[in-house]
C-alpha cells in the first residue's frame, strides 16, 4: 500500500512520539520506599519514605528531644527540673508543659503529666509491680495536680508548688515529638512519610499519590480494629494490652487514673485518636481511656477536626 508524503510524514510523527512515550515509561526510576528505625524514647520508631533522607532527619530530631523529655536520662531537663522542683528550660520544654496544662484543665484533670508518684508507686516505673494501700495511694494524690506548677512566661521558668512533685511526659511526648520530625521534614521539602512510634503514627503527605493505610489495633494486640487511610493526620491508641500485671486475679494496667491514684478500669480495651497533629492525638487518646466511653464524646467536641474510635 502507497501512502502520500503528507501520510508518511503524519506517521514518522506519531512513532516519534510512541518512542518517546515508551522511553519515558521504561525509564522511570522504580517506586521505591526507605526504611529507617531505632529505639527511642523507650520505644520503637520506623520511618517509611521515598525519601532516603527522611529517616535520618526524622530520627536525629526525636534523639534531640529524648535527652530533653525523657525522665530515665538524668541530665535531661524533665529529670533536673524532677530533682530541683525549678529549672529555666529550653523552649521547647516549656512548650510541651503548657500544652500540658492546657489538656489537664480540658479534661477536668484526667490528663496529668504530675501523674508520676503513682505510676512509681504501683511499679509501673522500675517494672516491680506493688499493690499500694490506700494510705500510701492518698499520701501520692496530694502531690498530683497540674495546677501545682507554675509557669514563667518572662524566662521559660518552671516551678513546682510542693517538694517531691515529679513530671512525666509519657503520654505526650511522642506525639509532640512526631510534630517537630514532620517540621523538620518539610523545612527540608519532605512532603511524603510515615512515622511509627509505638502505638503512634503520622502520615505526611501519601504513598506514590495514594493515602497511607494504617491498621488499628482492637480489644486485643493480635486483632485488627479498623483500617484507615490517612494523609498529613496523626492516629494515636493507648490501651490495656501492652503493660499490665495481674494481682489476686485481678488485672492492673499501667495508665493511672489521676482522679483517684488507682489505674483505669473504664472498660475500654483501647481507644486511637485521629487528629491533625500528633501532640493532640497523643494526649486525647490517654485521656478518653481514662474517661470511659461516656465522657469522650464531649471532650472530643472541645477538640476540632479530630476522631476517637473505642474498642
């Protein structure tokens, strides 16, 4: 068959183009994922992400903040400030006690970074598990109440009321954390990643243009509660499977209820919180498990554009 030159050259053109589409194609680097983890802040980390820089960006900012935050590592300013009762600490220290706070007065103290005499006091900091007396339980409660520390605003002060008043940040910390990884991480135009921190997730960005898919746990460690699809959102669980002993048969897990010194027994077996950030989601899920079913449905309308599911 003879084809005119216009013909030809209409053909010449359309292979052009095929060759060049099928060159961009197979040229395409392979999708590809990075993995980096490590133990911090007494958990396990893990960050996913096309990104081969993401892992090391995300990891040296929480190593940054454990040496800050932790309680365990002496000269960390939690556990000056835990031995001094006052101490000038850097910003991001008295950021995270005010924050802190503002949860503790939002859930009518059932949040509680002061919490930890009675965590001590049940074992639940060296791991020798001891069922207290309700004189000693009383003897803890009269040094547990965020209202007891004092702020200073002018020079990043902070200031127990009473001596023998210890911190503990375990129940934010990590989602505050996750928060400055995720800044770190766009500074440096990271706009795709997963972090894992025990029990804590935050999805930036998405996976190859898809959201990031997060299984749940339910009533147990081995079940899965609910998948969810989740894109620049934080997901936090707290929950009575992963530290716990069991005395005369009955169970005591390591979340302490502020309110009464003894550890919650709201019959909930987890809670996971979807927020916008991850200090949000970190603090609401403790304190919907402390509440109970009942009460979470208001302390979430306090808190805008975030999810508690209760398994």
């Amino acid at each position: 068959m003879a084809f005119s030159k216009e013909i030809r050259k209409y053909l010449v053109i359309l292979l052009i183009i095929g060759w060049s589409i099928a060159l961009l194609f197979f040229n395409q680097p392979p999708k590809r994922l990075y993995h980096d983890n490590q133990i911090l802040m007494g958990t396990f980390w893990e960050v996913t992400s096309p990104s081969k820089e993401a892992g090391q960006i995300v990891l040296k900012e929480v190593a940054r903040l454990d040496q800050l935050l932790s309680k365990y590592k002496e000269e960390s300013e939690v556990s000056q400030l835990n031995r001094l009762g006052k101490l000038k600490v850097s910003a991001d220290t008295f950021y995270i006690i005010k924050r802190s706070k503002e949860f503790y007065t939002a859930s009518s103290g059932a949040f509680d970074i002061t919490v930890s005499p009675l965590v001590s006091l049940w074992g639940f900091t060296s791991q020798k598990h001891y069922l207290p007396t309700e004189q000693e339980i009383k003897a803890a409660l009269k040094l547990v109440g965020s209202d007891k520390i004092i702020l200073h605003e002018l020079d990043n002060v902070v200031e127990f009321r009473l001596p023998g008043m210890l911190i503990d940040l375990g129940a934010i910390a990590k989602g505050f954390a996750l928060d400055c990884a995720v800044k770190k991480l766009r500074e440096k135009n990271i706009n795709n990643c997963l972090i894992y921190a025990g029990g804590q997730i935050y999805a930036l960005g998405d996976k190859f243009g898809k959201p990031w898919k997060i299984a749940i746990q339910g009533k147990n460690k081995f079940e899965i509660g609910e998948t969810l699809e989740l894109k620049n959102k934080s997901a936090s669980t707290s929950g009575n499977y992963e530290q716990f002993f069991i005395k005369d048969e009955k169970r005591y897990c390591h979340i302490i209820n502020p309110l009464t010194g003894y550890p919650v027994d709201s019959r909930i077996n987890s809670v996971t919180v979807i927020a916008n950030d991850g200090l949000t989601a970190d603090a609401l899920s403790t304190i919907l498990f402390v509440l109970g079913k009942e009460k979470s449905k208001e302390i979430l309308k306090k808190f805008p554009n975030t999810q508690g599911k209760i398994f």
